[in-house]
C-alpha cells in the first residue's frame, strides 16, 4: 500500500483507491491538457475528476496499479500536496482578463510558482497573488501572499485556515514587482534559517508582526 505522498498519491476514505492531483501552476490550464486529461480518465474509468481548492484537477477513487501508469500519461509534475514544502501558488486572472486588478498577478504567480513550488522548507507553506485588494486568491488565509494596488504590491504573512485558522498580517505594502519577489525570498530563507516547525502564523502570534518585521525587512 502507498502512503501520503509516495508517487504523489494520497489514501483515500475506503483505505484501497488513491488521489493524484497534477501540478497546474497556478491553475492556468489548456484546451489540450483538458483534452489529455479526459481522455486519461476515460481509458482507466476513473470514478470522479475533482477541481481542489489549489486550482488542480485530482482523479480521485484509481487504483495502486494504475497510479504509474496514469502518471506517465498525464505528462505532469507528480505535485507536492503533502509534506513539508512551499504547496500550491493561487493566483487570480489580474489584469491580464479582470478590469478590477491593479497588477498582473497570473504573471507574478508563475515566477513563484517557478521558483518556490515544492521547496523544501520547516513547515508546510501556501502562497497567493491577487491583483487587487479584494483578494480573490483568499490571501487572508495563506502564509505568504501578494495583492496589487496602484503603487505596486502589498505584502501579507501568517495567514492560514484548517482547524485554527488565522487572517495574515500586513508586512509591508507599495513595493515594486522587484522588491516582492525579494521580499519573499528573504521570507522563505528566514524560515528555512529558523529552523522552526511551526507556520509563520504562530511565529508571529508568538514574537509579534513588528519583531518579525524587524528579522525579514530590518526595519
């Protein structure tokens, strides 16, 4: 039996089938990739495909032995849905298709997603880019998160849902496309160097918004 994780799979409830969920960076998909991916479900009778809150497509309910194959036809990134790793980047349509966005988040997404998905760090990490204030991307509930506004970016951390969940604090706001993605990185090394298990979330309910301002930003 496979566990959580292993070849991209998590258990399902009958404790037999299996979940895949290809790797869509930030959800941005092709008639082409619909086409494969049907047809896939199609050849291997797959019970249910599912849109997850990551913006991935999971085929739900397949069998150990179809795991490989299925796989190997999707031509896709086996995901990193579990673990201790930078999980799904969601992104809203921003200003390519939305008359509301002041920035282009799907552009800014993808270097994220590019650069952060599946890296390895203490704890768990969801990211989000929205391209205005409104927030389509639920930024309010990820660890580290971008929303456009005239003037640049503004910066949240410490969001996160589940059992307890947390609304992100504001970091800092009105930077250059140049300066988020530097401020994010330097987000990233300030948990790896911590070391610390828990979510930036709990870190700053525990040293303080202003404290950890001080550790990323120095100021």
């Amino acid at each position: 039996m496979l566990k959580d994780g292993q070849k991209g799979v998590i258990l399902q409830r009958d404790k037999e089938s299996y979940a895949i969920a290809p790797h869509l960076p930030c959800g941005v998909i092709t008639p082409e990739i619909l086409e494969r991916y049907a047809a896939i479900a199609r050849k291997y009778k797959v019970p249910c495909l599912k849109l997850t809150s990551a913006s991935r497509i999971a085929f739900l309910g397949i069998k150990e032995e179809q795991v490989d194959p299925i796989w190997e036809e999707l031509e896709a990134d086996t995901s990193h849905i579990v673990g201790l790793c930078v999980r799904s980047v969601k992104v809203c349509p921003g200003t390519q298709f939305c008359r509301l966005a002041k920035q282009d988040s799907i552009e800014m997404g993808l270097k994220l997603d590019k650069t952060y998905h599946g890296m390895k760090v203490p704890s768990k990490m969801k990211m989000a880019v929205s391209g205005c204030k409104i927030q389509c991307a639920e930024n309010c509930i990820k660890d580290i998160s971008l929303y456009g506004t005239n003037k640049g970016w503004t910066v949240l951390i410490g969001g996160m849902g589940g059992v307890q969940p947390r609304l992100a604090d504001q970091l800092i706001e009105d930077v250059s496309s140049g300066e988020a993605e530097e401020i994010v990185d330097k987000i990233i090394n300030y948990c790896k160097d911590s070391g610390s298990r828990s979510r930036l979330g709990k870190v700053i309910d525990k040293v303080g918004i202003d404290a950890l301002r001080q550790d990323i930003l120095g100021s």
